[in-house]
C-alpha cells in the first residue's frame, strides 16, 4: 500500500471523531487534505447554529491527515480558528488543508473551511510537533 | 429564574454538543463556569488519545457559558488552544472558563482544562463578539 | 487623490514604527499590502536573530495597509503569528498581507513573512476590528 | 552569579529592543517576569495610539525572560496576542508573564499587560520551543 493511502486508512480506521460527526475524507495529498461535512441538527450550538467544536474538530481533522501524510507521527501543539460565517443545518462544509512549513520537529499548517457556495466558515492556523517515529501499519 | 439559571438552562437544553459528548456543566458564575467530561473510547484520536476536536468542545462549552452568563448573546469570533498534556480514555477532564475582559462588543476569556490530578490538559484564548439582544427565554 | 493612494499616504506619514524599524511600503492594493525591512543589528534578540517583536511588528504594519485599504478604519483585535525560520542581520525580510474576509464589523488577514530566498519566516493571522468611519485626510 | 541574574543580565545585554523601546525589567522570578515601558509619541500608530508592535514587542521581552528563566535557551515558537484597551502616548504600561507549563521541549506562557490603573490593555499566550544548551555565560 503507497504511503499516502496507508496514513488515510489508519485515521480513516481509528479517528473517532471522523465517524462521530459523519465527517468522509474527500483526499489527501503530501501536506494537504479534504474533508467534508454534512451539517444537522445534532451538531447545533445554542444559537441553532453549526457548533464551534463541530467546525473545530472537521478543521482538526483536515489538519491531522496533511501533517501525518509524509507518514511518521505528528500532533497538535497549539490551533487557532477564526468563525467568519455561521453555517445551518443542512448545509455541507468542507475543509482544506495545506501545509505552510514542514521542519524536523515542527509544521505549520491552514484550513479553510468553506460552504456549499465556497464561502469561507471559519479559517485555522495549526502547528503540528512531529515526532521521529513512523506511523503504524 | 434567576439570569444565570436562564442561561445555564437555555444552554444545556439547546446546546447538542454537551449531549454528544456526555459533557456536566459543573458551574456557571458571572463571566466563568466549569464543565467535566469523562472521556471513553469513542472520544480517542488515531494516537489513542482524547481528540483535539472533544477537548476543543469541551471549553468550547465552557466559554460559552461565561461569555453569555451576563445574559446578552455572545459568539466565538476566534479561539486558540495549546495541547498541554495526551489525554487518555477513563480519564475526566474539566474545562475552568474566566473573563479577562468584557467591552460592549467584544469580550476576552480562557480556558484551563485539566485532569483528575489537576494538571493542565489544554489552555485555551477565546475573543467573544457581543450581541445587545438579550438571549431568548 | 486615489483612496488607496491616501490610505498609503495616512499610514506612511503616522505609523512611527515604519521609521524606526526602517520598512518600506513596497505596495497597496485592496485588501492587500506588501511591506519590506532590512534587518540590521540593532533588532537582533538575545540568540543574535532578528527579534520576533521586529518581524511582528513588520507584519503588523502590512495587516494595517491591508485593512485600512478600503478606507474606514481598522484596527487589530487579534494576533497571533508563528515563527518559521530565523533571521539574521543583513537579511532582508517581506511582509505579505491578505485578505481572508471582510464582513461589517470584522476581518480576516494573513500575513507571510519571507527571506531573500523566498522562503517563509513567519506567518500570522489577524483579525481587524472595523470602525465605520471613513480615515481622515 | 546566580542562574536568575545570569539570564537577566544576557537578555537585558544582549536584547537590542529593550534599549529601542524603552523598556526596563523590573523582576525575573522562575518562570514569571515583570517588564515596563513609558509609551512617548515615537511608539504610536495611524491611530495615535501605541502600537501593536510595541506592545507585542514588551510582552515578548516578558514572556523571553520567564521561559529562559530556567537557564536553558528557548525561542517563541507561536505567540498570539488580543488588544483590550487603547493606550495614550504618556502611559506607563506593564507587562506581566506567568508559566502554564513547562515540559521538555515546549512550555507555554501568558502575559497580561495593563496600564497605569491596573486594567489589562492586551493579553499574550505563547509557546516556546525549548533547547537543551544551557544559556550562554
């Protein structure tokens, strides 16, 4: 199995929060990945709109396949994500990761996370530590 | 009611991430309040540990409620968070909001998440947009 | 005078920190800017590398460019901004800002930081605080 | 020497901006420090007020002197900041940093700087990157 596809089977297998939510991972490139999302009425914040964590963790998770996708293990150490347009039930979102810098110990991604329309929802900035070691088979 | 209980009420009821994630609101005072979570396995990352996106959540909650305990609506506009510490399942963890500042349109919060031994999980920045409307009843 | 023009005009002539950190405006165009800076040794830290507070605050300055360009004022909310790759004097570093959003009240830029080579330095990302009033002449 | 006045007197030496701006130590304990500045016409923005940049560039010199405390280097790997309250050329703001954590090789950092009155006029956290060589004598 090619690099790339055995770091997607690995999140795509044990991520959690991937199947929690109803995330599908649409790719995954060297540094980069697409996640999508179908956003319903389980996912509403107080406000009745897509909940903050809901956009965090499809960011997050966007985030995680680019970073592990050069295949040795990496982690979130800090992320910051701007709301820049609430989302409704009903709509999908999609988050696009893309790797900015990629050093020995750490990386620097974003996420853009956009609307049916491809209007930008939110916007996240993410530094990965990596660690040596080779991800799992 | 008193406004607290009004908002702690209005949240709780409204808000479907607490549910999804089995998450106790702990507390609610003007401007901060404590939120727990026990975490288990379906909460856990492809590392094996608590997910960036469920602890994200979780003081994600946690902020909502101080931002919104003075009774006006307010919204994340941006948050940033530090991974402190791996998170493991069986393990409970407790997001502590505090204000820093509160203006007339924009507020300033964090969040110290820990666990059962008190030490700190995750540390999160929060910049609240104040709303004049008054949350619905 | 073109509204682009007199916004460039306005900040050149007040921001003081252009003339002490010695940046040059290289270009302003709606929504975006592109500032430069030479590092000389009076903005050297304690390691001998250009100081984070030196290339923060060229950043700054092109997130100020960027989201005064529609010509009603703007100021930062928050920052938050990565180090990438250190810098030494006699280098010469770039700072260039974009815009993400721009809604009524807020909006969104980053700003890349690049060496000589290109290569990237610093990233931030900023969120502007918009006023409605127009910039003075 | 002992190790605390060792690492203050390298960074106070050494760090062309606390000449630049102004800026004077008042304390260096493990892992906190305490650093001032008088804010004069020279420091302003477009906006007559202080710069972000000299804000962002007091709190960094705080937030160096308490994660290199310990005797070892380190550098900001991220750092983000929210502005709270204008300040005026003729203040005297203060910038006050505090340790979160400290692990192997991150440690993560908050610094509140108020003004004259005591009321916060921005609010930092960033992550250093730690090193093992010992500082420098």
């Amino acid at each position: 199995m090619q690099e790339l596809d055995r770091v997607r089977y690995l999140i795509e297998t044990r991520d959690r929060l991937i199947g929690l939510f109803g995330m599908v991972v649409e790719e995954v490139a060297p540094g980069s990945s697409r996640v999508s999302m179908s956003v319903h009425e389980g996912l509403l914040n107080t406000a009745a709109l897509c909940h903050g964590g809901a956009i965090f963790s499809l960011a997050d998770v966007a985030f995680a396949l680019a970073c592990n996708s050069h295949g040795t293990k990496a982690l979130a150490l800090e992320s910051s994500i701007n709301f820049i347009r609430p989302v409704s039930a009903g709509e999908t979102i999609t988050a696009a990761a893309s790797e900015i810098s990629c050093g020995k110990t750490t990386g620097l991604y974003t996420v853009l996370v956009t609307n049916n329309d491809g209007r930008p929802v939110a916007y996240m900035k993410a530094t990965a530590y990596r660690f040596p070691e080779r991800l799992p088979d």
